[in-house]
C-alpha cells in the first residue's frame, strides 16, 4: 500500500486532473478515471475524519507542524 501525506495526496489530485485529457485508449481511460475516483473517495475519508483540506484542518496542521519545530509537545 502507498501512503500518502494530505499534500501529495493533492497534488496527485492534480497531476491526474491535469493528465486526463491525455488518455487515449479505453483501458487507460479507464484506469485513470478508477484512480481518480480512490484519489477523491480518500481525500472526502480525510476531509470528514481530520478536517484536511478545509480551512479549520490547514490551520490546526500548520499550528502542529510549529509545534513540533518548536519542540513542544
């Protein structure tokens, strides 16, 4: 299983939005839309469970993320 951060995870989101209409035959037309689809089902997972993705769960991230810089617990 790969893991991703919520941030690779968007830009995979990305990357994929960006590469659909480069898709020429059925088969690839249909894996990229079968990953696109896990991309966003992952994603909306995250959104409810974390807050990822929404204003309220970036600025809970960034706080942590200072935290941990800071060495605080």
């Amino acid at each position: 299983m790969i893991s991703f951060d919520d941030m690779e995870l968007m830009q995979l989101a990305f990357c994929m939005d960006q590469t659909k209409n480069q898709m020429s035959m059925g088969g690839e037309i249909r894996r990229h839309a079968s990953i696109i689809e896990k991309v966003k089902v992952e994603m909306d997972r995250r959104k409810e469970r974390t807050g990822a993705y929404t204003p309220e769960g970036v600025t809970l991230q960034l706080e942590k993320e200072l935290r941990d810089l800071r060495g605080e617990l």
